[in-house]
C-alpha cells in the first residue's frame, strides 16, 4: 500500500525498487519557497546496509507488511544468533550484518519481538529499555562526591555504560535501547 513519504514512521517496512528497508529515522526540510524534502535513514533487510535516501514531500512510498512473533535468543554461532520460536520451537540464525550492535541490549535466553516478511525471519524489535546485571564496575573514588560523577561498567552482554559511582557489581540497571544511557536501577 503506497502512503505519502510525509506519514512514514520510525519503524516502518518499506518497498524501494523491489528491496525491503525498515526505517531507522527521517527528517523533513522545507527550504524557502520550495517544496519540502524529506530525508530517511534506513537499513536494508537483506544486506544489513544503512542508507539514506531523499524524496519529495508530496511523493509515496511503498510499505510492507510485516508480522511479529515473540521468540528467545538462545545463543551467538558463528557470524550469527540463533533464535527459537516460542510457538512452534523452530529455531533460525539472524546474521550480524543485520542485527549489528543490537545484540548488545538482548541477554541469553531472553524474549524479543522478531519480524517476519512472508514468513521470513528479517530483524528484532528492541523494546525502549532493557534490564540488565552488571558484571564489571569499576571502583567508586571515596570522598568524589562531586555531581554527575559517572564510572564506566560492563553489562552481562559486554556492552559497556557510564553508571553514577555508587552502582556495584551484582546491581540490575534499566538502560535506554536508543541512545545506551543508564536510566537508573531496576525495580524489584
């Protein structure tokens, strides 16, 4: 179904010349008295590559349809992660061409959203946050108790993020999908 590039989203599936790109951002630019430009940032399904393609406000685009299944990362093989379907316990391999630095935020054995072009296992949905164990930390330095003092600690993914100094090994943290940062300790 062909939309106005103008009601895309961050998220969307779309058609350019035959090949899937699921959109990471887009920006509008309405120069002077010309027509406005809007700007996408996108990441192509069967290759992994990110691009940026430019098209007039007032054109469509094709988008795709796609469906979600929840499914548990079980673990990294070879260049890839094999998942496993929670219904049917089919198991498959995302490459990291495609998934990048999203594996970062997704701990073994966990549930992730999946999405599937015509039944195709295509890329992972990151919820906006993620809890996580911290494995490493470094020291606190007794009597720095100046504000926004941040210490650098590794997660159990091997992701690394800046943490306030009173966070210990053993601590579950909430971080940010987006942008990485520590949103704070985890409830409960």
């Amino acid at each position: 179904m062909a939309i106005p590039v103008t009601q895309v989203r961050r998220g969307n599936v779309v058609d350019i010349d035959g090949t899937p790109y699921k959109v990471l951002d887009h920006h509008l630019n309405t120069p002077g008295n010309k027509g406005g430009i809007v700007t996408f940032k996108l990441r192509n399904l069967e290759t992994g590559a990110n691009v940026q393609k430019r098209f007039n406000s007032n054109s469509s685009i094709e988008t795709i349809f796609f469906s979600k299944k929840s499914c548990q990362y079980l673990y990294p093989e070879g260049s890839g992660f094999v998942f496993m379907d929670n219904e049917t316990y089919d198991q498959f391999t995302l490459g990291t061409d495609i998934l990048g630095d999203m594996m970062k935020y997704v701990p073994l054995n966990s549930d992730v959203m999946v999405l599937y072009l015509e039944d195709r296992p295509v890329d992972i949905e990151l919820p906006a946050s993620v809890t996580m164990e911290v494995v490493e930390a470094e020291p606190a330095i007794r009597g720095d108790t100046a504000t926004n003092v941040t210490k650098l600690c590794k997660v159990e993914t091997g992701l690394e993020v800046k943490v306030p100094q009173h966070i210990k090994v053993g601590e579950r943290i909430s971080i940010d999908t987006r942008s990485g940062e520590f949103l704070g300790r985890a409830k409960g």
